[in-house]
C-alpha cells in the first residue's frame, strides 16, 4: 500500500527506499503495486532502474503481466537496446503473456526513431499475423518513420494499408504527410494533402502551416509564403509564435525584410506579443543581408518591450562581424554581452574562434580557448574543430594535427568532421600517405568514416593521378553501406579527364546517370574541359544536355566551353558564348580572355588579340603569366618574333617569368630570324633571374657566339 502511495505520488527516493525494505524483509507486494512503482520509474527515466527491477521480479518467480512486460520494453527502447526489447518481446510469448498493441507500438516506434524501417516493418506485419490490429498510432509511427527517412512512396502505401485494414486517418496522419511532402519540396502533392484533409473535415492547425511555410522556403517560393500567410488572415486562423517563427524565418531567409516587419505588424494587430525568440530571427535576418544598423535597431525593439536579449541575441550579432573579419567589433559586444550579466556560452566562444581564425590570428584563438576554461567552459568538440579547420584552410596541417592530439589528451572525443577537415587538409597539400593514416586511425577507434570521408580520398587519389586506388575506394563505399553521390563521380570524372582518358571519363558519366544520380555543372565543366579537337561534337551534345536539364552554366562552365570551342578552332561559337555570358550578368574573367586571345592569335588575328588585352587591362584585369605566355607562343607561330618580343619585355616589366616553354620558342624564332643580340640578351637575363634550366639556352648562346 505504502509503495503505491509514494509512486503514485511520483515521490520517487521514498518509492525506492520503500521497495528496498520489501525485499529485505522478504514480503512479496501485489503485482497492482509494483506496476504502479515501474510507471514511476520510467515516467521519471530511470530506465536502467526499471529493467533491473523487472528481471528481480521475474527471478524471484513473480507471474508479471503485459503492462509489467511494457514497462520493462518501453525502457530497453529508451535505452537505444533493440534486442533486449524484442528478447522481452519473446519472452511474453514463451510465457503465455500476450503482447499488446502498446508493447508493438512502442518497439515500431523505437526502430522508426533509430531509421531502422524494415525492421519496424516486420513487427508491424508480425502484428497482424497474431490477429493484433494496429491501430492509428501505429500507422502513424510508420508512416512517420518512412517520411523521415525520405521515402515517401513507402509512407503513402503505409497509407492505404491503413484503408485496407479500415483505420481511418486522423489530423496526425495528414499532417505528417504533409510536413514529408513540404521537406522534400513537392508542394503540389501537398496541397493535395490540404485539400484531402479539409475535405475530411479536419480544420488545419499550427503545424499544418508550420510545415507549408517551411516547404514554400525550403523552394525559395517566399511568394506562396505570403499568399499563404494572406490565406490564413482571412481563413480567421490564430497563428501561435511557432507557426509565427517558422513564417517570419521564411520571409528572412529570402531576404524580404520588408514584408517581415509588416507581416509582424498585422500578427501584432491581432494579438501577437513576439518574444525574443521572434526578435533573435529578425536580427538574424538583417544581419544575413548585412544590414547592421537595422539589425541594431531590432535589439534596441527587443529592449524597450521589456524583453532580456539572450546568448543566441548576442551570438547573432558576434557571429556576423566574425564574418565581416571585424573582430574588435565583435569583441564589443562580448563586452556588452557581459556587461548586462548574459553569460557567453561555448557557442560564443567557438564562434570568436572561428573569427579570429578565418583572420589567420591563430595566438588569439589560443588565448580564447585558455579565456573558456578560465571561465569554467569546457572547449569541446566544436570549439577544437573550428581552430583545425582554419589552420587546415591555410595549409597548416601539421599545427592541426597538433591541436588536435591536444584535444584527444584534454579528454574530448574527435568526431567523422574533424577527422574529415584533417584528412582534407593533407589530401590538399598532397600529403596523401598522412591523410590514410588518419583514416586508418578513424577504424581502430571506432570512428565510421562517411561519405564525405570517402570522397575527400577518392579527390586526392584523383588529384596525384592515382586512379585505380581511387576507383577501389569508390567501391568501398558501396561496401559499407554508403551510396556514391555527384561529388563522387566528378572526381574520378575528372581525374580521367586531367589524364586525357575520355573513353573512361564518359563511361563513368553514363554510370552516373543510369544509378539516378544528376550531372551537374561540376560533371560538364570536367568532361567539356577533357574534349580534345576531335571532341567538339560530343562538347556540343555535353552543352545542349545541360541546357534540356535547366542547369545555368556559370562562369567556371562557360569558360571551359570558351576555352573548347577558342582553342579548336570554332572562334566565332566562343565570342557567341562569351557574349551569352555577359548577358546572364556574368562578367568575364583572366580565364576567359586568356582563351578568347588564344582563339584569336590561332587564328591570326593578331590585332584583335591585342584590343582584347587592353580590353582586359582597361576592367582592372592584369595579364597573368599565362596571358604573356599564351601571346609570345602565338607571335612565335606567326613568325612574328618581334611582337613575341615586345610582350616578352612587357611581361618582364609587369614582374613575371616566361615559361620553359615560351623561352624556348622566342629563343628558336629569334635565332631563326638571326636576332642574335636579342637571343644573347635574353639567356643573359633568364640566367639573372635563375631560370637557367632551359633546354635551349646553351645552344642559343653558342649559335650567339658563332
């Protein structure tokens, strides 16, 4: 009775000690009671406390029953143990007691949390072979699982078992649909899901609009957001401060701060007070757009209601002058951060870290990270992850790993991320021995590589040239679990296009294609970039098939088609795509000019080669070395040895170096025109600079001499 009296109560410590003095006294209390004691146990999770509790009872020879039995399962799925809960599952049925509807439900639940469907799915069908209907919370929880994984065919077909077995949908069932439907952007099935629900007679709630508005962002559709929002004014819907939260970041994420203030006018003319959370996301907004004093003028709003701005206010803030690289801004508002008494957080910390980071301040990092542990804040996994991430973009792996080893011995775990920034910091300065070790080390340590881990490998591999490693690796992924994406592709795609193996390169992009996956601009650029003279049909076809699959070339792409089409021969397709660019607001780049002068002086168009240069010049582009290199080669061809000369000595004033290659062509048709001084002349100076390894250089001084 006593131990009824303190679980009811949820007096848990009382409970506790009450059911100690029963065992010890050997008394053996109702199977009503000790029920009540386990629904104590869990709805307060001590889990552990209530398996061990339920194996005493089932030791000492106690006949426990379903909602014993429940209990005890509802706790090893909390506990994330699968096994041990489908074993209690087992047990009931070795011991006569008959499974639950509950018991199903709350297993399919656990597996569906933990993405584990087919699973789920085999209980579900387990439950109809044993005659046990499920009823609308388990359709429910299927139906959820599969929305969460991504697959909505599987979710809809859930669906219709429902009809067949004459449970009827209810809100939760459209709404989580819906809210499937609106993550993966098809709005159109959505509004069918809509018009299916108010058709049932189910008046739509907060989340049902919750998840529109985020579908309509998640398209960048800020347009139907609005419309929606106007919908539901006039439906005479009460939208609460989530659905609020959820419409308001929409309309921030797209920039539309002006609608944001006037939408938050009319929700305040009907009645809506913001709290600090709605001013930390209009704050957020401004700053996103840099609009800083705006940004400013919503913290001082957020003041003078009465509110008390928070961390994540101040981080807001903090956050964006990091960004900016202004960090002694960023530093006054930690100041007034502390100065009204709001504590930083971690997250302030890793975000200054961050800052001064990305600002190659590295000491400062250093004296923040010291400043967090004075203040009693643990660095964690995040905080150590941006400093390696900033060394590792600067090409300062070995400092990173230091930092790093730093970590592991301070007691913080490295997680796949922070393996994954230093694997791709050694892969991008070729150190591709390092970055395996560190992928060894992930294994031994129980750390799963992911895809991205894969993938930052199969690039490097790519990159030295080492592509059977690199298409071995690709198969590892499948191996364990994984699924090869675009970026995969790309990069062998790529590695077989530097290494002009175009037959390879194509049949992987066939590949591609036929597993699902799209091309995208990365794939064409690669494969346009690998087509030789002789490939310019295919080059044509690449072009058209972007086109017919709505990709927009950017600058990188229609520079690898200028340089195709310039470079073999079809001069006047280049300056038509060049001229394409420029209309899609794209302005030309050295890249493009480069390739657009290459065109021209193979084609002998030398004055025109010229006026593109100084067109080039007059934008604020500067020839480049390769500019200089691409026009001495081109005057070498045209016999034009002394225009090859003029842009040699221009290259010189402007502070670079010809290639090996270039020396040697200007040398030969020097000396082919008898310019002997000049040749003189430039051996002397190539040697004064310390380019003495030209192949040509001592035979053009002996020919010189002679």
């Amino acid at each position: 009775m006593l131990l009824t009296v303190c679980a009811e109560s949820k007096w848990l410590s009382q409970a506790n000690e009450v059911y100690s003095l029963i065992r010890q006294d050997k008394v053996v209390p109702s199977l009503a009671s000790l029920n009540v004691f386990l629904e104590c146990l869990v709805s307060s999770g001590k889990f552990e406390k209530a398996l061990e509790i339920f194996s005493e009872l089932v030791d000492s020879g106690i006949r426990v029953d379903k909602f014993t039995y429940g209990k005890a399962i509802q706790s090893a799925v909390k506990l994330g143990n699968f096994k041990k809960g489908i074993d209690l599952l087992r047990s009931m049925n070795k011991r006569g007691v008959s499974p639950s509807g509950f018991v199903y439900n709350v297993l399919i639940s656990g597996l569906c949390k933990e993405k584990k469907m087919s699973e789920a799915e085999k209980l579900f069908d387990e439950m109809l072979k044993i005659k046990l209907n499920p009823n609308c919370v388990t359709f429910n929880t299927l139906i959820e699982g599969y929305c969460k994984v991504g697959d909505l065919e599987q979710a809809f077909r859930v669906k219709e078992r429902m009809r067949l077995e004459n449970v009827k949908p209810n809100l939760v069932t459209l709404n989580t649909l819906l809210g499937g439907l609106c993550r993966a952007c098809r709005m159109d099935d959505a509004k069918r899901v809509l018009e299916e629900m108010e058709g049932n007679g189910f008046v739509p709630d907060g989340f049902t609009y919750s998840f529109l508005f985020d579908g309509h962002s998640r398209c960048g559709d800020v347009n139907a957001s609005l419309a929606l929002y106007d919908d539901v004014i006039q439906k005479g819907v009460k939208i609460n401060e989530y659905t609020a939260g959820i419409l308001l970041n929409a309309l921030c994420k797209g920039g539309k701060m002006d609608e944001v203030e006037e939408v938050l006018k009319k929700l305040m003319k009907n009645g809506f007070v913001p709290s600090e959370v709605i001013y930390n996301t209009i704050m957020n907004g401004y700053c996103q757009l840099g609009h800083m004093e705006k940004a400013f003028s919503t913290y001082e709003k957020l003041l003078s209601v009465g509110l008390r701005p928070s961390s994540i206010t101040f981080n807001t803030l903090i956050k964006k002058f990091c960004e900016m690289k202004d960090m002694d801004k960023a530093e006054g508002w930690l100041k007034r951060m502390t100065g009204i008494s709001v504590a930083p957080t971690v997250e302030t910390y890793n975000i200054l870290i961050g800052g001064y980071g990305r600002a190659c301040l590295f000491d400062r990092c250093f004296q923040v990270l010291e400043e967090m542990e004075k203040k009693g804040l643990k660095p964690n996994v995040v905080s150590y992850g941006s400093l390696i991430n900033c060394l590792c973009k600067n090409n300062k792996v070995l400092e990173a790993e230091i930092i790093f080893r730093d970590m592991i011995d301070r007691g913080v775990s490295p997680n796949t991320q922070i393996y994954n920034i230093l694997i791709d910091g050694y892969c991008a300065v070729g150190k591709l021995k390092d970055a395996f070790r560190l992928f060894n080390e992930m294994s031994k340590d129980d750390i799963f590589p992911s895809l991205v881990t894969y993938n930052v490998l199969i690039n490097g591999l790519c990159k030295k040239g080492s592509l059977e490693k690199a298409e071995e690796m690709a198969l590892q992924i499948v191996g364990k679990g994984l699924r090869a994406d675009a970026i995969t592709y790309n990069s062998l795609i790529s590695g077989y296009a530097n290494n002009r193996d175009m037959k390879k390169a194509f049949a992987l992009y066939e590949t591609m294609k036929s597993s699902g996956i799209q091309p995208n601009l990365n794939t064409y650029r690669s494969l346009i970039s690998g087509c030789g003279k002789d490939d310019m049909m295919l080059v044509d076809e690449l072009y058209e098939e972007m086109l017919q699959t709505e990709l927009t070339p950017d600058r990188v792409v229609y520079n690898a088609l200028i340089h195709a089409y310039a470079a073999h021969g079809n001069l006047q397709k280049a300056f038509d795509l060049h001229h394409k660019m420029v209309a899609q607001g794209i302005d030309p780049d050295k890249k493009t000019y480069n390739s657009l002068i290459l065109g021209n002086l193979e084609a002998g168009k030398v004055q025109e080669a010229k006026d593109l240069v100084e067109d080039m010049k007059s934008r604020g582009l500067g020839p480049t070395d390769y500019t200089y290199d691409t026009l001495i080669k081109g005057h070498c061809v045209l016999k034009d040895c002394g225009g090859a000369y003029a842009w040699y000595r221009e290259m010189l004033e402007n502070g670079f170096l010809p290639s090996v290659g270039a020396c040697n062509e200007l040398l030969t048709c020097l000396r082919k025109e008898g310019q002997l001084q000049e040749v003189e002349g430039l051996c002397s100076e190539m040697n004064i600079k310390e380019i003495d390894h030209l192949n040509s250089t001592e035979e053009a001084s002996l020919v010189a001499r002679a």
